[in-house]
C-alpha cells in the first residue's frame, strides 16, 4: 500500500459579505463574485448574504455558475431547495476537499440569523469550520457570540477549528470579540467595510491553538471594490503535521 500524501504545508481561507450579488455600481452580477474569489485563491471560503432574502430564498450563486467559474464546491447544507446557505451563510471548498459533515445552527437572534458549520478533511487533517453573519443589535451580538464560542470550543477538542464572518462589530476590543476571545485567537485583516473606502473592521477570522497564522489581509483589488459593499478577508495557516511517518 503505497504512502499517504503529505499534508499541505499551508491552507488559505477567507470570509466574504456579497451582499446578494449586488456591487456598489448597483448591479448585481454573481459571476464577478466569483471572478473575486478566483483573485483571493482562497481553499475554503465562508460567505453571508449569499441567497436573497424573500421569496424563495434562492441562491446568489447558481451551482452551475460555480462549477463554471470556480473551482469551488459547495456544502450541501440542504436546507432549502433553491438556497445555497443558512440565513445567507454558506460555505464554499476547493475541489479536492472532502466535506465528512455539515450542520446548521439555530442561535439567539433579533433578526433572522444563524450560522454554518462543515467538518472537511485537507489531506490528512480534519478542519472544522463555522461561518456566521451576527446581529445589528450589540447586546444580541453578545449574545451570538457566546453561543457560537461555546460550540467552536467543543469542536476543537475534534481537531484544529477556525470561525469567520461578518460580525458586525465596531468596537475594536469589546463586545463580541471578548466573549470569541475567551477561546480563540482573533486576527485583524483590516478595514473591509465598505468596499469604497473601508473603515469598518467588521470582517474577522477566529481560530484555535491548533492553527498557526502566518498572515491575514484584506482582498483590495479594482473589481473587489465594485462587486460587493465589503471586500474579503484571508488568513493563511499553517496545518498541523498529522501525515504518516515515512516507512524504514
């Protein structure tokens, strides 16, 4: 039996709000979306606002406008028939990937909210993943935040766990980042909100003792700033070595 594959060295993922589609030219245009996520390179990509709000709720991105302009896959989150996520979360993987598991999650809210959550395998290390949108009410972010901190600690015991989003949270320290803080690390890519000219640090990357980060950033680029009111966030780690020793 031949030897395992060794385990990739690094792993880029990245967050990105797209606002149904629609840039700050008032177009909306999925297949710039995912011209965008081509310009990031990202492995795993978690999104919000990814299904429009009423009616149907039908995805943003059509499967087979992903499959045609990406090298992405979804997770199949199976919530709806014409959605792709939860609430507007949803979670995107490279090819290669393997989803071994998914789930939704229900969390306190004023507005409609809820959070993603896949279990993929990259090589021989399990990653668990959770993708979230979080309230406009700060009290209620607080809230969320607790909850989702509380899973995201469970989840690690499994294995190297990261969390990212739009959290909607201006404070630089307080707020939800205290309750995230208690478990995890926080990156700061910088200003990603809004796209034109971005103040707002409002899109974040959380993860365990398990991840090493060796960067994070913002995704500035000329069709970044159009297609969306944010632009991505990326973080880029380094994995664990979980690969088999080398036979004698």
């Amino acid at each position: 039996m031949p030897d395992a594959a060794p385990l990739p060295a690094n792993l880029k993922v990245a967050s990105y709000n797209i606002h149904k589609g629609i840039g700050t030219d008032r177009k909306r245009d999925p297949a710039r979306i995912l011209n965008v996520l081509n310009e990031v390179g990202a492995d795993v990509v978690c999104l919000q606002e990814a299904d429009l709000r009423f009616g149907t709720r039908a995805s943003v991105l059509p499967r087979f406008l992903i499959e045609g302009h990406s090298d992405y896959v979804p997770v199949p989150l199976d919530v709806q028939t014409d959605s792709m996520g939860w609430h507007g979360n949803a979670i995107l993987v490279r090819r290669g990937i393997a989803v071994e598991s998914h789930d939704i999650i229900h969390i306190p809210c004023l507005e409609p909210r809820g959070v993603v959550t896949a279990r993929l395998r990259v090589g021989e290390a399990a990653l668990t993943v959770f993708g979230m949108h979080l309230d406009l009410s700060g009290l209620w972010r607080v809230r969320q935040a607790r909850t989702i901190a509380a899973l995201g600690e469970a989840a690690r015991a499994q294995g190297p766990t990261v969390l990212m989003g739009d959290l909607n949270e201006w404070r630089a320290v307080s707020g939800c980042f205290r309750e995230f803080s208690k478990h995890f690390a926080l990156l700061d890519p910088g200003p990603s909100f809004p796209s034109r000219r971005p103040l707002g640090r409002l899109d974040r990357i959380m993860h365990c003792e398990g991840l090493t980060a060796k960067d994070c950033g913002v995704h500035r680029s000329a069709l970044a700033t159009t297609a969306s009111d944010h632009l991505p966030v990326w973080a880029k780690f380094g994995l664990p070595n979980t690969a088999r020793p080398p036979r004698a």
